[in-house]
C-alpha cells in the first residue's frame, strides 16, 4: 500500500515594491537658449543651418515669473501687484471698459465671444467661471496699466507686451495653465487668425 509523500510547503520570497520615480526629459522645463545648430541626415544635400532666436518685443529683457513671458517691467505701467482676480464681479461699468479698451486692438471674434458672456454673466443668463473673471480683470487691470502709460483711450500704442505681461503678473497667470479665452473663443480667434492671414493681413 501506498504511503503519502508530504511535500515541503514553499513559503516563497518577500517582494519588494520597487520604487519608481519620474524623470522629466530636459526638453519639458522651459530653456532659455538664444541659438540652435539644425543637422540634417548625411545624405540630404542639406548643410547645416545656424539659427538665432531673438524677442518680437524690444526692451524685453525680463522674464515674468508667473507668466513666462519676456517684457521690459520699467515700461509696463509700473511694479506688479499681488492681486486677486478670484473675488472679482462683473459690473456694467467694467464691461463698458473692457469693451474700450479691447477696442483698441480692432475686430476680435475671440474678444466679442467674452464680452457677450459677460453681458450674459450680468443679466445672469450665463454662471460666471473662471475663465470669465480672469479675462475680465485681466483687461481691466491692462487698461489701467496703459492709462498709467500715457495711451489714450482708443490707441493701440506699441505698448502691450509690457502692459499685458505685467497684468499677467498682477494676477499671477500662466496663459498655458489659466485660460483668459474659453474654448469656443479661442477657437474662434484661431479660424480669424487663419482667415487674415490667407488674405494676407
């Protein structure tokens, strides 16, 4: 007759999580390069290309801390504040400023697009979101800034980037990360973009 065998019972081993941390690529923080070499494949009949880059915006030589953006804070309508766009309300009276204001920069099919949901913010049609209160105060502060600069009302100037990036910094936005245009607006800025530029405007 047969006798059981007993089998050895096999505790195993202990795992170990292992721990896995992240490591950003360097081409996810923002460089500050001013020139590149382009190498094209060996046989593309390319020569190497040298290109420096440089600003759009004279004096720019700046670079706002929330907003990423370069500009020349001495010609910005003065120093930056610590400001709150959070605690905003939409009255009339700023509506009809940013209206003023925005008009300075001609037709916007981005522009109108807020300013009809600020309209409708203000005869509660329409909830308030952020993206509301920041584009609000954000023109609000930015027609303050060129007033303090000396632009009348009505003319563009050759003063936004300063005046822009600076109200930028009041309020501590990154346009990457705190919208001043909803979806539909942007959207609707890119296909007039895109049409002005086929017309070659």
């Amino acid at each position: 007759m047969a006798q059981p065998v007993e089998t050895p019972a096999y505790a195993g081993i202990t795992l170990e999580p292992i721990e896995v941390k992240g490591e950003p690529l360097p081409g996810t923080s923002q460089m500050d390069i001013q020139d590149a070499i382009y190498v094209y494949p060996l046989n593309s009949g390319l020569p190497p290309v040298y290109v420096v880059f440089n600003s759009p915006y004279d004096g720019a030589t700046t670079r706002g801390e929330h907003s990423g953006r370069m500009y020349d804070p001495e010609k910005a309508g003065g120093p930056t504040q610590n400001l709150d766009w959070t605690t905003a309300s939409v009255t009339q009276d700023g509506i009809d400023l940013v209206k003023l204001h925005t008009g300075r920069f001609g037709a916007s099919d981005a522009n109108t697009i807020m300013i009809d949901r600020l309209e409708k913010i203000l005869r509660c049609e329409l909830v308030v979101t952020d993206t509301d209160k920041i584009f609000y105060t954000h023109e609000l502060r930015e027609l303050e800034r060129y007033r303090v600069l000396g632009v009348a009302d009505g003319v563009q100037g050759n003063v936004w980037n300063n005046a822009h990036t600076a109200a930028l910094e009041d309020y501590r936005i990154n346009e990457n990360r705190d919208f001043l245009y909803t979806e539909a607006a942007q959207s609707a800025g890119d296909r007039q973009d895109h049409a002005d530029a086929l017309r070659g405007l």
